[in-house]
C-alpha cells in the first residue's frame, strides 16, 4: 500500500469540513482528491499546502504502513 490519507480524513471530521470544502479551499483537483481517496500518491506540493492550511504536521495528514517483507 505504502501510505494512507486517514489522518487527513480525520482531520477533516475533527473540523466539520467536508471534502469538497477542502479541495476549493486549497485549489486542488478532483482528480488529485480522488487520488488521495485511493491511497495513491499525490505531490509534496499538495501535502505543503495540506499541513500550511491546517497548521498541523505531515503526519496529522498521511501516514506510511509498511508493507509485510517479501520471501
């Protein structure tokens, strides 16, 4: 998997704001928020102005999960 943009949907519930919201409020596509709806990887661009806007860490946002080792 590799990251996960749960932190930043909980962050979104903590302050009543919908997706959408936050998409217009950052200027972002919908094509980058249905990329972070997949888990998928977005620009540090995006998390800059992800963290700026909330004035939280990188890790309020999006986390790493280890995937389990290969034989």
């Amino acid at each position: 998997m590799g990251f996960s943009f749960k932190p930043l949907w909980r962050l979104l519930v903590d302050r009543d704001m919908s997706k959408t919201e936050y998409r217009e409020a950052l200027g972002l596509s919908s094509a980058t928020l249905a990329k972070m709806g997949k888990g998928e990887y977005v620009s540090m661009e995006v998390l800059d102005k992800t963290c700026k806007y909330f004035g939280v860490p990188l890790h309020d946002v999006v986390e790493h999960i280890a995937e389990p080792p290969q034989e």
